[in-house]
C-alpha cells in the first residue's frame, strides 16, 4: 500500500473531540479525483458510482488495535478485500478514510492513499487494501 496522506481538517476534528478512532464507524471511499488538503468532508469527494459490491459512503473498515504506548497513538485496520459482483468497481485510484459517525461535520475525512494509476475491477476481480499492522494506519506523537 501506498503513504498516508493525512487531510489537514483531520487534526482539528481530533482536537475539537469530533472523532473517536476506536469507537466510531470508518470507511474506506473509492474516487478517482485527488484529494485536496483542504477537502474537510464526504461531500467534498467525487466519490465513484455505487454497485458491484460498492456501496455509495464507503465500506466498513475494522479497527484491529488503538491505543498508545509512550505517549504515542497508533490506529490499526485490518486488511479490506472488495470484490466486484455483478459487473465492474470503478475505475478508482484514490482510496479515501473517513469518520461515518459524527453528524456535525457528517462524515469527515481523516486521509487517503494513493495507487498511482486509476484501477477498475471487472467482475469476479478483488484487490486487498493492504494495511500495516505493525505501524497502523497512522501515528500521532
């Protein structure tokens, strides 16, 4: 998997007490636009069209581990397959986290990576989101 990139309203969301990383519901949004630093919320994305095993506001991602030791947070995932069923996902090449549960901002977005060249599933096809479980998805000092 590619880097994190992490969103810039991201920080403020965790510091306003917007977002609880262990508790709330994450998902994982395909899009084929970039993500701009700016970009606060859902709606902020050009997400790709819903079916075929993806449903429009992302899928469900499970938190595996979250926690700190020596002052350090790390937020781990566990590995996502998707499939395409039906007919073909995408094309994609933006895969986007975001906070489903706050209402006010809904959906805010927390980071995404980057496949470097856009991706569509034909039927039958999956791919992995691959994430590190030994350093998480992402670490705040």
């Amino acid at each position: 998997m590619t880097s994190f990139n992490k969103l810039d309203a991201f920080v403020e969301h965790l510091a306003e007490g917007v977002m609880n990383l262990e508790s709330d519901t994450l998902k994982l949004v395909l899009t084929d636009t970039a993500p701009q630093a700016t970009d606060s919320v859902l709606a902020d994305l050009t997400e790709i069209s819903a079916g075929n095993g993806y449903t429009a506001g992302g899928i469900a991602a499970t938190v595996s581990a979250s926690g700190q030791t020596g002052g350090t947070y790390k937020l781990v995932l566990d590995d996502l397959l998707i499939t395409a069923s039906g007919g073909s996902i995408g094309p994609f090449r933006y895969v986007v986290l975001i906070d489903d549960t706050p209402t006010s901002p809904a959906d805010p977005l927390i980071g995404w990576w980057d496949y470097g060249s856009s991706i569509t599933l034909a039927d039958g096809e999956s791919i992995t989101i691959d994430f590190d479980a030994s350093n998480g998805v992402l670490q705040i000092a």
